[in-house]
C-alpha cells in the first residue's frame, strides 16, 4: 500500500477519532521515542476496508511496523506492547 511507503517515521498507524486503544498505542510509542505516522480512517470508510483487506484486521488500530525494507504488521495496540 502506497500510504505505508510514503511515511517517514518508525511506526504508521491507522486510527478513527474516538478509539482509546489508538491513543494508547501512540503514547506507548511516543514512551519509547518512536516516531508514527497516522491516517485517519474515521469518514473514510473505502481506505478502511483496504486495511482490513491488507490485514484480516478488522479494529483500530492497525499498526505496522516500518523499521524494516518491507513494512510489518504488528496488530492492535495489545499486539504492538508484546511485539516490541
């Protein structure tokens, strides 16, 4: 996916507005001192399905990892303290 390409930071996520685990997740990175990337995906119910069409995940947030040449899928943000 394009968007995963183009963000220059550690860490992109995809969030919704009002998801307290999407808050939680970027705090635990901002703790870490780790960059991310947000897209919104509140009113954009399209670029939505494409992530869980990309991921299988059907919640917020999806964080992928970008560290690597390829980016990673870690999960939700439960997924995202195990896998780091």
């Amino acid at each position: 996916m394009s968007l995963l390409n183009r963000a220059d930071s550690d860490f992109f996520i995809v969030s919704t507005n009002v998801c307290p685990y999407c808050f939680k997740a970027k705090r635990y990175l901002d703790g870490r001192k780790l960059s991310w990337t947000e897209v919104n995906v509140q009113n954009d119910r399209d670029l939505r399905m494409e992530f869980v069409s990309l991921t299988g995940h059907r919640t917020v947030p999806v964080v992928f990892d970008l560290r690597e040449d390829e980016p990673i899928f870690v999960g939700g943000s439960d997924d995202l303290e195990v896998y780091l």
